[in-house]
C-alpha cells in the first residue's frame, strides 16, 4: 500500500495531449530530457498540435 504520491524527482517530464475536429482525433506526445524545463516541452506540445490541427483544418477546406 502507497503511502503518498511516488518520487518523480529527476525524472523527464513528459506531456500529452488529444483533440478532436471534423470526426479525426489528433495527439501529440513528448518526454522531456536533461537541460529542457517542464514549461519547453508542454509549449512545444501545445505548438505541434496546433499545427496539427491547422494543416487538418487546410486539407478538409480544400475537399469541401
């Protein structure tokens, strides 16, 4: 039985995140590494989903 939460201390952060638009499901993953805060890597999640989604959005527009 736990006790308390576990160590994550100097452990990678890792972020994930899921969307969904036009019935397509988009997720984006990462892990971070030595020299990169927890902050970097969320960002640099949110900013490729974003892209993600946009290029989504680009290519259902052009099929109509």
């Amino acid at each position: 039985m736990s006790t308390g939460p576990p160590n994550w201390a100097g452990r990678p952060h890792h972020s994930w995140q899921q969307a969904q638009t036009h019935r397509v499901t988009v997720a984006v993953s990462a892990k971070g590494a030595e020299g990169r805060t927890d902050q970097e890597i969320d960002a640099l999640v949110t900013e490729a989903q974003a892209a993600m989604l946009v290029r989504l959005e680009t290519a259902v527009g052009k099929r109509g």
